[in-house]
C-alpha cells in the first residue's frame, strides 16, 4: 500500500491558507516569530547554567569563574525567558498594530503609542503585591515574577492584542482631539492618541475591579481557575494522562506555554503520588506492587526532547530536510538542547505555533508515546520510573536515573524516538514543501 502524500498535504496546505489570511491568527503568529531570538538565548543559557550549578552543588565545584559564569547565564536567562510574559506583549501589540494600520480606516493609529499602551494596559491587570495570592500575607508592594514569565504568556498575548485593537477603535471614533494639519507628526500623534489612550487604560482598569469584585487576583487566576482546574482533576489513569497532555498540546500550538500553565495545577494531584511511589521503592527496593506514576507517563514518555517530543521531530528534519534549508540548519541548532530537553527554537522557529501542517504529529506523537509506554509499563516489559531527579541530564540519561538505574526505560525511550521520527517524517517534508512553494 503506498502513502498518497498528495492526499495528505492538499488539506492541511487549505487550512494554512485560511491560517495566512486571518488577521488574528497571523498576529499571533508573528508575535511568537519575532521573540524567536530571546527564546533561544534564554534557552542555551539556562542549559548552560543547569550544567554549572550541578557542578557547583552535586560536584561541589568553588572555583570562582565556574560561579561567576553560572551567575551570567542566570541574568541572560532572566532577561530573556525569565520576562518572555513581557516580550510577548509588546511582541503581541506590535503585530496587530501594524496588521491594522494595512487598513486606510487605522491610518491615524501610530504602532509605538499602540505598542506602548498595551505595555501599560498590562500593568493594570498585574496586582501590585508580591502576596497577591495570599489574602492574609503581608501586603508587599512589587510585581510576582509569575506575571512576566512563562506563566503570563497567556495574559500578556490578550492583554497586548486587546488593547491594540480598542485603541484602533478609539482612534476611528469622534473621540480625538483634532490638529491642525501643519502640526509635526509627533506632537498630532501625542495629542490625537489622548483621549483614545485614556479610553483603553480606563477599560481596563474597570475589568480589573470587575475580576477583583469576583473574588480572583488576577485575570490569569480567573482563567486557571474557571478553565484549567476543572479540565485536569480527573483522576490519575491513562484517560486523564491523555487528556492532560491534549490540552498542553493545544496550549502550546496557540503559543502558551502549556506544560507552565498545566502542571501548575495538576501537579498538586500528580506529584504526591509519584513522592509516595518514590518512598516506597526507597524503603522495599522492588518494583513489585508499585503503580505507574501518571507524571512520568506525561513528562518522561510523552514529551522526550520537550513538549511534543520533538527530538523525533529534530532527528526527522535531519534525515528529511534538504541541508542548506531551514528546517534543516534549525535542526543542528536545536539537537544539543533537544537532548536537554529543551525545544522553544523547534516550536517558535519552524515554527510549530499556528502552523497546521504540524498540528496533527504535535497532538498524536505525545499521546500515542504516552500510551504504548503506559501499556508496556502496566504489562512489565519496562520498570516504573521511581526516581525524582534533577531532570537536568540528556533523555536517555534522565530515563536511566529515574527508572533507578534499570535499562528497559531507556529501551523504551529509544523505541518511541524512533516511532516519533518516523511519525513526524512525512509532515517535515509537507511543511518544506510548502516553505518552498511561500517563497516561490
């Protein structure tokens, strides 16, 4: 039987011709290409850093530039992924500004001022105490850390998107203040952007008081609450495993960082367990009796080389992508930290956000890992994964400490690389077909 590509590639090639046209989906898009750079700098830097500060604590290395340099990729770390919440708003704001003023009825709209009052509009929804989670703490004035990184892609995407286009609303309306025409570009725009900056900052500032009247801290609470929680608390079995990295899945295809915003919440069902499992082996040394921990399903087996297991999708634009191109020279960029585990250059460089032809491999590949690993651990062919590690080794390494120094794990591990890269292989050279053709 011959695998028809022609078939296979014709709808996914109309669905990214309707992702092309979308306005919003294209912002998106092109927010999330812009920070490709910070999100590959923060990504090498923290590699590098996990390497010397297990050096430092498990080696008990004190050479002095050992710690120094450690100390320098913490601050390029926390420049770059440590503020990407942040990048992502003015990434976000400035894409749509300038999708919008493609129309001659933005023409008025300035992309800066609108770049900038999305910066300002998130401020606004961003509680201004270090404690705002705990109602009863001392009131400490400053900014949680949440809100900038990972966990406030989500509210920095909306925020910077809403904002841009209520303040393209605004500039449309009767509600400027008019300049005559020999007026310098920089003092019209000032004063035209018055009172529609006004009118946005105000919108905001009263869906604060309105999410705050509800009883949530912040929009991010509000949506984690009302959307998350309620998704994952479904038990520890194989449907819950599938279903949690379902929606991780279609988190990060949007842009989110979904292992941030999920594990957040289903780690206080998931982590007890595998911390009791962990004890238990400790105390008898046997596998016998000891159930499958359903974070290792999730985090081991389904994501080997990150979210999405994309080091099957690395090792499949290797073999399959034309050198000199892309995919290819993205590869070699990505393998080092793919073995680490880490794989933002994958998704925001080939990229796998928005890009439909990615979208089915980036949804089957992690379930169908999660599943045969979950069957042939249920069965016995592989031990449990018992061990809590650092997770700061390369995968098959981190399968051979958790798994308590057994091989059948990273068997195992090497058996689902290989599926994944050649589940991914056929959607590698759809996708560079049809890089090819955008550029033609």
């Amino acid at each position: 039987m011959n695998f028809d590509m022609e078939k296979l590639q014709e709808p996914l090639l109309k669905v990214s011709a309707w992702v092309e046209s979308n306005v919003i989906l294209q912002t998106v898009k092109n927010a999330f290409i812009r920070i490709i750079p910070f999100t590959v700098v923060g990504s090498f830097s923290n590699l590098i850093q996990m390497q010397l500060n297990a050096l430092i604590e498990n080696r008990g290395v004190t050479n002095e530039l050992i710690v120094k340099l450690s100390q320098l990729f913490g601050y390029l770390n926390t420049a770059t992924l440590g503020i990407v919440g942040l990048i992502v708003v003015f990434s976000s704001a400035y894409s749509l500004a300038m999708e919008l003023k493609k129309d001659k009825k933005n023409e008025n709209m300035n992309p800066i001022i609108a770049t900038l009052l999305a910066f300002s509009s998130y401020f606004i929804m961003v509680p201004n105490n270090v404690n705002f989670d705990d109602p009863a703490a001392e009131v400490i004035e400053g900014f949680s850390n949440s809100f900038f990184s990972f966990e406030g892609m989500f509210t920095g995407l909306i925020v910077g998107m809403l904002a841009v286009f209520l303040f393209s609303r605004f500039t449309r309306s009767k509600l400027t203040i008019k300049m005559p025409g020999n007026v310098p570009p920089n003092v019209f725009d000032s004063f035209f952007s018055l009172i529609p900056i006004t009118g946005v900052l105000l919108s905001f500032g009263l869906v604060r008081i309105l999410i705050e009247t509800l009883g949530y801290a912040s929009l991010l609470q509000l949506i984690s609450e009302i959307l998350i929680e309620p998704l994952l608390t479904v038990g520890t079995g194989l449907p819950a495993i599938l279903l949690v990295i379902l929606i991780q899945q279609i988190l990060w295809f949007v842009g989110l960082h979904g292992f941030n915003i999920v594990w957040g919440v289903v780690s206080s069902f998931w982590l007890p367990l595998y911390l009791e499992i962990g004890a238990r082996f400790a105390e008898t040394q046997s596998f016998e009796g000891i159930p499958i921990a359903p974070n290792t399903m999730t985090n081991v087996y389904a994501m080997i080389g990150g979210s999405g297991a994309t080091f099957g999708l690395i090792l499949a634009m290797l073999i399959f992508a034309k050198k000199g191109q892309t995919e290819y020279e993205l590869a070699k960029l990505s393998f080092v930290p793919g073995l680490f585990g880490i794989n933002e250059p994958v998704i925001f460089g080939l990229p796998i956000v928005l890009n439909p032809v990615m979208f089915i491999p980036w949804i089957l590949v992690p379930m169908l890992n999660a599943i045969v690993a979950y069957v042939v651990t249920k069965i016995g062919w592989v031990v449990p994964l018992v061990v809590l590690n650092a997770g700061n080794e390369p995968i098959f390494v981190s399968t051979w400490i958790t798994g308590a120094f057994h091989l059948s794990p990273v068997v195992l591990t090497l058996v689902l690389v290989i599926i994944d890269t050649i589940i991914y292989a056929p959607f590698v050279i759809i996708n560079q077909r049809n890089a090819e053709k955008d550029v033609a």
